[in-house]
C-alpha cells in the first residue's frame, strides 16, 4: 500500500470540507426545542385569562413552516411599509429553519401561477394525494372554539389603516405601473427566497394537506399577513389545521394585521395586532417567536409615521 501525505495547504482544505460537512449534517439532526404560549380562561364570566407556557421538542423533518400571501405589493400602503419591515427578519428565519431540515411551503395566494416553471411548484405535482379533510379547500371562518366569543377587532371596513392622501397617492402609484390597485400583488415578496431544490409553492388547502402528509409533519408554523384574515381564514390557515388535529403554531413576531383603528375596538393598529394574536392564543392555536430559533429579540414594528 502506497501512502500519499498532501501538502500542507490541500490538508487544510479537507479539514475545512470535513469540518463544513459535519456542522451541516449535525444542523440536520438537531431538535427543535420550543416554548408555546397560550393563554387559559380562569374565570368565564369575567373574560379573565392567563398566560401559560408548554415546552415541547420537534423533529425538523416532522416540522413545516408556511409562508402566507407575503405578496410583492398590497392595496394598502402602510401594509406595504410594515411587510418591508419584516421581511428580513423571515428570510433568516427560513433560511435557518430550511437548513435545519424543516419543510418550507410559500403560499402566495392567487399568485402561484407565476411560478408554473419553478420546481418548487412542479414539485407539488409528484406528491402522492393522500384522503383530504372535508372543506380542505374552503375559506374557514371560524371554529367551535370560536364561536361562543366576541371577535376582538372590527374588520369590516378592509382594515386599510392608510390616511386619505397616503392611500390615494398609493393607488395612483400603483394604476401608473400598470397594477390594479385593488389587487397589485404578483408574486411573493422578492426578499423572501425560493428554494427551488427543496421548498414547495401551493395555495390549495388540498395540496398543502399531501405535503405534509406525505412528509409526516406534524408540527405547523405559520408566518406571513394578514392574521385577522388569511393567516386564520386560508385553506392552509390556522383553522384549518388546528380543527384537523395539526400541531399548528401562529408566529406571532412575524404576522401582522388588517386593522383600522378608526374601527371598533379603536385601539393602535399595532394593540389590534396584539388583540387578534391573544384571540388566536385563547380559542385557535398557541404561539411562538422567531427568536427562539435565530436568537436575538423577537422582531418588533416600527411605527409609522404619516409621510405622504
């Protein structure tokens, strides 16, 4: 047997490949220990809860995230504005998450035919269809758990929180790039990457249901806008998957609302946020923060100040 000894330099490399290869496949078996808050009624006749925390550890490969209608522009500007604001934060949070072996499925709704070419929309189709819960497909507007409260905030109005000259000087800039400025959006927000070699891309309840059948997941985290709607009311929301028995799991630094505050409970935008998040705790799903996984604090808004 022939023994070769490499040069100094080319030794160094294969440590440096070695030492890459082991962080990745380490990264890939880790476990997920997270905290989920929730929050527990103590006395039904006054409305009076508290907040608890469950601890629990998940496999990454049993663990999808679902990016909701994080879309490329909106009608509403200040929505626009704060999607800008969290947008970087959910990129490293995907990023860090999707290297750690969690599923990533973009549900960019009404959108996804843009992405007809990208593999990561093929993908979907080699998915074996698995038996669907009934409904898998329809808007879910509310669940038995819900129904017996009072809904936090009124959205009736489309929760448009711009002013006067700010949404109409939006809506101009809009109709000038040739969008609708009732419905811009495209496609998903481009700072948010699509992993064409592993993520998936589908708005059907239907669809995303095989995927995480098919791959066992049994832990759920949504992320995206808005929560009063979409986040809650999509085929893949958080109805959805809490009343079918998934371990779903709002992020709550990492959503944001559709709220109005010249509405009803005329509160901030940002306390309506936090109104419809302690409504989901209570009667849907409980929560987490982005933190718990990319360290730092969790991500907070920037108000924001009238500009136009």
């Amino acid at each position: 047997m022939i023994l070769r000894i490499l040069p100094r330099s080319s030794f160094a490399c294969l440590l440096i490949l070695l030492t890459i290869s082991h962080g990745k496949s380490d990264a890939r078996a880790e476990t997920l220990n997270v905290s989920l808050r929730h929050q527990q009624a103590v006395d039904d006749t006054q409305g009076d809860y508290r907040i608890e925390s469950t601890s629990q550890i998940w496999q990454p490969t049993q663990t999808a995230v679902i990016v909701c209608d994080m879309w490329d522009s909106h009608h509403c500007y200040r929505a626009v504005l704060r999607e800008q604001q969290m947008v970087p934060r959910m990129e490293g949070l995907l990023n860090n998450l999707r290297s750690r072996g969690v599923t990533i499925i973009h549900a960019p709704s009404s959108c996804v035919g843009a992405y007809a070419d990208n593999p990561a929309r093929q993908r979907v189709a080699s998915i074996p269809k698995s038996e669907s819960p009934a409904g898998i497909n329809q808007w879910c507007r509310s669940i038995p758990s819900e129904e017996a409260v009072t809904y936090p905030l009124d959205q009736s109005d489309g929760g448009e929180d711009d002013t006067p000259e700010e949404h109409a000087s939006w809506a101009a800039t809009l109709k000038s790039k040739g969008l609708n400025p009732k419905a811009p959006w495209k496609k998903q927000h481009a700072g948010l990457t699509i992993d064409p070699e592993q993520d998936f891309i589908s708005d059907r309840g239907d669809e995303v249901w095989n995927i995480l059948k098919h791959r066992n997941i049994a832990n759920v985290i949504l992320v995206g806008v808005h929560t009063n709607m979409c986040v809650l009311g999509r085929p893949f929301g958080l109805r959805q998957l809490s009343k079918n028995g998934m371990n779903v799991v709002l992020m709550r630094d990492l959503t944001d609302s559709m709220y109005n505050p010249r509405s009803w409970p005329h509160v901030s935008h940002l306390e309506g946020n936090a109104l419809i998040i302690a409504h989901i705790e209570r009667h849907v799903c409980p929560t987490m923060t982005s933190d718990q996984f990319i360290g730092g604090i969790p991500f907070k808004f920037t108000p924001i100040q009238s500009s136009r």
